[in-house]
C-alpha cells in the first residue's frame, strides 16, 4: 500500500482512500475508484486530490490500496 503523495503512482479506476474536505478535521477515510486526478503537479504533501466515480466525491488521496 502507497500514500498518495505522487502523482505517477495514481492511476485512472485505482482503488484508493481519500479524505474529502468535511472529514479533514477527523481524517475520517472514504474508498472509491479514481474517476479523475485532479492535481496538476507531480506531487503534494498533503495528497494528491481526486475525484471518486462513486457520487464524484473529491478529496485527496491517503492510501492507494492493492485490487
């Protein structure tokens, strides 16, 4: 399991966990499939942001999970 701090290790339909920006303060963890990468740079310390194809939902990236 990678963290989501690089952008070349995301790839479209991964399955991945993501804190969205409500659950910030609690780190709560949501899973879905990448729709989209949202970040344009390379990477970020926080997490790469995305968007899940489950209800769109954007947050950025805290693990990047084996299928």
């Amino acid at each position: 399991m990678k963290n989501g701090t690089l952008r070349a290790d995301i790839q479209i339909g991964a399955l991945v966990d993501i804190v969205l920006k409500k659950d910030q303060p609690t780190g709560k963890l949501t899973r879905g499939h990448v729709k989209r990468i949202l970040t344009k740079s390379p990477n970020h310390p926080h997490g790469i942001k995305v968007m899940l194809e489950e209800q769109d939902q954007v947050g950025r990236v805290k693990n990047i999970l084996e299928e």
